[in-house]
C-alpha cells in the first residue's frame, strides 16, 4: 500500500482533495500550500504541474498555470521544491499535468524522480486509456505511484468499468463533461453519482469540478467517497499575504 491506499482505508467517507498549481500564487508557494493544507483538514494534496494549454482546467486554473509558468516552475523545480517535503507531510500528494512536459522530461525520469521525493499518485487525463494499458503501467507500477482515471457522466458502464480495473488510489468522476471551475450544479447529477455507487467498483470514487462550498462538498459525498476542490481554493489564494490563514478559513467554510 501507498499513503493514498492507507487514506482509504483509514476514512472512506468525505474526503477532501484539495489541487493547487504547483508555483502559485508564487515560486516557492508549494510546500507552503501542502503544510497549509495539512494542518487544516485536507486528506489528499493535488499538485497542479504548470503547462502552457491544460486542456481539462477552466479559466481560474489556466490563470494560475500561466502566473506559476511566469514565476519559473517548472517540473525539474518542483521536484527540487518536494525533495526533504516528508520529513515535515505526511499527506498523500498526487501531481496532476499534461504528457508533452512530462514527456520532455522523460516518463521513465519522472517517475522515478516522483517516487524519490514520495509522490503517491498521477493523473494525466491526456494520456489514452489503450496506451497507459499498454506501455506505461508497468512504469507507474514499478514506481508505486497509483494512476487515477477520470470518468465523466457520459462515459458507458462497460469503460467505466474497464476504466475501474486500470486505475489505482481513487476514480476520478468529473461532475460534467466541461472544465474545472464550472458552474454547473452539482445536485443535477446526483443520479450519476448513485450509478457509480451502484456499480461496486473496485475503486474509492471522489467527485471533481464545480465543488466550491460545503453545499456542493456534502452533496458530492453524499453518494460517493468524497470530493476534489481546485478553482475554489486557487480563488480564495488568489490576493492572499498569509496562505497559512486563508487556507484555514477557507477549509473551515468546507468542512466545520
């Protein structure tokens, strides 16, 4: 087991993930945000790598991709940033990006690097399904590092399931098929989220985009493990001096 399997044992019910753009709202904000995040009640850490068209990320996050681009993040930086991170957070991180930077890196490189520092788990949603299966699984495997599928309300039950059996950590259901940081409602598709419950997947399942309060955490919850905060958090760092204390109030408006 990794730190995401051990979460999930541990608590399967209402749990948080919170994503903030690895760079944001400055360079060296990163450890900051994850100490931050910690001390305040999250339960998984998403780290967003920068990249200059996040295809998945709606407006809010693609601003604080282009701020943590301006600043000088990069991946090679962010692993310098990470690399003593465990002796202080115990949290579950999971770094979320896109395969062009990752794969100038080089895939091999990265998640050796990544499981160096104590990353846990991946999301790349522009990697295909039949190429992860096929040439890079055994890579993520061999480096303990779990690799989380989105599934989207359109996605039929047969590749939810296939979906279901690639993945590893928690299955990733976005909300509706837009970008993060929608404003569509939440309780509209309480349905899908019962069908997935109902479908005894293998996996945990945490809902993504449009979860910005308590309202549209408790619904997520409701019928599924828990959910995944970004646009909302990036929002609330947004004009902050103190990230320690607007972190708290905001997590506060989320869980108290």
């Amino acid at each position: 087991m990794n730190r995401i399997d051990e979460l999930f044992a541990k608590k399967n019910k209402k749990v948080l993930n919170v994503y903030c753009t690895a760079g944001y709202p400055h360079l060296n904000s990163t450890v900051e945000v994850l100490t931050a995040l910690q001390q305040n009640g999250a339960d998984l850490a998403e780290i967003g790598m920068p990249y200059s068209d996040p295809l998945a990320d709606g407006p809010v996050i693609q601003q604080s991709n282009m701020i943590a681009l301006e600043n000088g993040m990069s991946i090679s930086i962010l692993f310098e940033q990470l690399q003593q991170v465990r002796e202080t957070i115990a949290l579950p991180i999971i770094l979320m990006g896109y395969m062009n930077p990752i794969m100038q890196y080089g895939l091999e490189k990265f998640c050796a690097d990544a499981e160096a520092v104590g990353v846990d788990g991946i999301i790349l949603p522009d990697l295909p399904m039949y190429e992860f299966e096929t040439i890079y699984k055994d890579l993520f495997n061999k480096h303990n590092l779990r690799f989380i599928f989105l599934v989207t309300p359109e996605t039929g039950e047969e590749r939810i399931r296939k979906i279901d059996a690639l993945s590893s950590g928690f299955l990733y259901a976005v909300s509706s098929s837009s970008t993060t940081g929608n404003n569509k409602a939440i309780s509209d598709q309480s349905n899908y989220f019962k069908k997935l419950q109902g479908m005894q997947l293998k996996n945990p399942i945490l809902v993504g985009f449009g979860i910005k309060d308590r309202e549209t955490f408790q619904t997520a919850c409701a019928n599924t493990n828990g959910a995944i905060i970004g646009s909302a958090y990036i929002k609330a760092l947004q004009d902050s001096v103190n990230i320690q204390a607007s972190t708290k109030e905001f997590l506060n408006s989320i869980t108290a």
